[in-house]
C-alpha cells in the first residue's frame, strides 16, 4: 500500500501526529525525499509547513540542505515566503542551499522569492556570504546573477558582524576562483566597501593588501580567526626563538680562544666585556621568555611534566654555557642575572613586577618629597 493509499485509509493520523510527536510527518518526508508522501501531507495539513522542529528546521529548511529540488517546488506552491521563513540563528532555507552548493534549489527558491536573497543571519551574513565561505562557486555565480537582475548590487556590500564583504571573505580565505568570478561579474562594477574603485575590480583585490593595509590585514582578528591556529603559530615562533638563542648562547660570537691561559673563554668577553654583558643579557631575556611561551602554551599537553624537566634541563645547561665561557670580571653578573631572569618573566608576565618597580618609584618619590619639605623648614 503507498502512502497515497494510507492517508487516504486513515486521514485522522496526521491530526493526531501533531499532538503526539514533536516531528511532523512533513519534515520526515522532506530529509528522506518522498515526493508522493509530501504531496499528500500537504493537501491534508499544509500548516505542517511552518512548523519548526527543536533544532529550528522547518520541512523547507531542511528540503533545501537535502537538495530535494521537488519537494522544494511542493512546498513553494503552498506558500512562496517559506524561502525566508528563520530557523535556528536565522537561517532561512536559501542559507542552507547556498551553504551546500545546491544551485538548482537556489535558483528555485529566487524565482520564486527574489527578495530572500538579501536576508541575513544572527552573524548578518547572506546567502552570498556563506556560498563564499563554503567555496560553493557554482552558487556564488547563481547568486551573483540573481543580484545584477535585481539591480540590487548594494547587497555585494553588505558586511557581516566582522564588518567582510564577499570580498573580503574571498581575499581573507584565499579564494581565487572565488574573488575572479565575484570581480568579473557585471555586478560587480560597483564599489566593494572602502576598498573597490570603480570599473578596475583588479586593483580593488590589490588594494585589500596592499602595504598601509598590511598590519589591519594580517593582525589577529578576534572572533575571525582560530584562536588555537594563533596558538600553533606562536608556538612555533616560540620554539625558533629558544632554538637560535640557545645556539648562539652556546657559541658566542667571535667564537673562542683555542691556546693559553683563556683557551675556552669568548674572544668577544675578552675584547669587550660590556659589550659581551649586553649581549648575554638580552639573548638569555629571549631564551627565558620563549621558554616561558612554551610552558604556557603547553600547559594542556600530555607528558608535560617530562617536557618541563626537559626545558628545565635545557635552561641549566644555557646558564653553564654562558657562564663558562664569560669573562671573570662579569661572571658574577651573569650568574646572578640568568639565575633571577626565570622568576622575572613569571613576574612580569603577571604584572606583578611591574606592580613592583611603580610601588618602589612612588616610594621613593614620596621619600624625596618629604625630605625637600622637612629641608626646607
């Protein structure tokens, strides 16, 4: 028996499937594709249409995600605002074809409602938005087109809460079919935010990078980007930066002196041992800081404890290197300044150092003022 058939044996179970469950018969029919069943859900109970279930899909929603082109039509005969219907985050069903490349339903859905279009989300992205994000390109150019016909090419400017055009989420995504298609298209000979010129959308890509613009384009955006990306970036640079420090803590430059009494000591000590106090100061501050970053960094990983013994390990063998190879006369220096410069990073990074050095300065502030005014008297 089809479900034709059944709805027609018992036209009372879909009234009490509304009472007795929180999915709609509809919404089961538009994920599995049924188109013989939808059609008779909808003569029966077409106010099964609007109805959105506790994830915030309606049947049209989740038709569109599916690519159920058919059903799609179905469903827009009974009411054609269903394409802007808002579900969960206030997607409607045109988000969710774009999201997925489903270009046929996308161009159902704009024949019918050219207006959803322009809807956004909670994150005020459009269709377009999220067709470039998902690098769906065939539905970008649907989309694109859908736009020039409106005459509606305000909607390319439109910027989501990060304030990206498509543009911008093209260039930031290094979409380069994406950023052709979008800058090649007729719509497209208008002004992209305050980085397009008009009728040259090449120089309006450059302009995105070019060098006044470096340090917005490149600078970590908060709620953009990755937080744990930065995260494995900065460990990264961390790790080379404790790996040149310690190679060229190890052996100074101008090397060593290989005869005489000073055989083993830095030539550079030698010659200059101020010179060679600022640079063991400023290259241990280095060491100790990126081993700091590592420590921070690392704090969730497994083994960590065997990989703090090792950067402990690593720290002691820096100090011996240093130290052994420094001139007498500042030895001592070096020692006490290399051993302190762990606890002095802590502090800083903290605050409390710096909490420190402006409660000694007000201090002394407050000392010498007392003592000019009881001088003075």
């Amino acid at each position: 028996m089809n479900p034709k058939q059944t709805a027609y044996l018992k036209p009372l179970i879909l009234h009490s499937v509304a009472f007795d469950s929180t999915e709609n018969p509809l919404r089961i029919a538009s994920i599995a594709g049924h188109i013989d069943f939808v059609k008779e859900i909808l003569r029966l109970k077409p106010e099964f249409t609007k109805e959105l279930n506790q994830d915030g899909f309606s049947p049209m929603h989740l038709a569109s995600a599916n690519g159920h082109l058919e059903i799609v039509r179905e469903l827009l005969k009974v009411d054609r605002r269903l394409c802007r219907l808002e579900g969960r985050e206030k997607k409607n069903p045109l988000h969710y074809a774009a999201t997925r490349g489903k270009v046929d339903v996308v161009s159902e859905m704009l024949l019918a409602c050219p207006e959803c279009v322009e809807d956004m989300t909670v994150q005020k992205k459009t269709a377009l938005h999220l067709a470039v994000k998902n690098s769906q390109h065939e539905a970008v150019k649907v989309l694109l087109t859908w736009v020039r016909e409106m005459k509606r090419e305000d909607i390319l400017n439109l910027k989501d809460e990060q304030g990206n055009t498509i543009l911008h989420l093209a260039t930031w995504k290094k979409q380069r079919q994406a950023k052709i298609i979008i800058t090649s298209s007729p719509a497209s000979s208008f002004e992209f935010g305050n980085h397009i010129q008009v009728g040259n959308p090449s120089a309006s890509v450059t302009s995105l990078v070019q060098p006044k613009n470096l340090v917005e384009y490149f600078k970590f955006k908060k709620g953009q980007d990755s937080p744990s990306d930065a995260c494995n970036v900065l460990l990264v640079i961390s790790v080379l930066v404790a790996t040149a420090t310690f190679q060229v803590g190890w052996t100074p430059p101008g090397g060593f002196w290989q005869d005489g009494s000073l055989a083993g000591r830095s030539t550079l000590g030698s010659n200059s041992e101020v010179t060679f106090l600022l640079f063991v100061h400023f290259n241990s501050i280095g060491f100790s800081v990126s081993l700091f970053i590592i420590n921070i960094l690392t704090t969730n990983f497994p083994l960590r404890f065997e990989l703090q013994i090792c950067m402990i390990a690593m720290f002691i063998t820096y100090n011996t290197a240093v130290t052994t190879t420094a001139p007498n006369v500042v030895k001592l220096l070096i020692i006490i300044f290399t051993s302190a410069l762990p606890s002095m990073v802590a502090l800083l990074a903290d605050g409390s150092l710096i909490k420190l050095v402006k409660i000694i300065i007000h201090n002394l502030t407050v000392e010498k003022f007392t003592d000019m005014t009881f001088s003075n008297k």
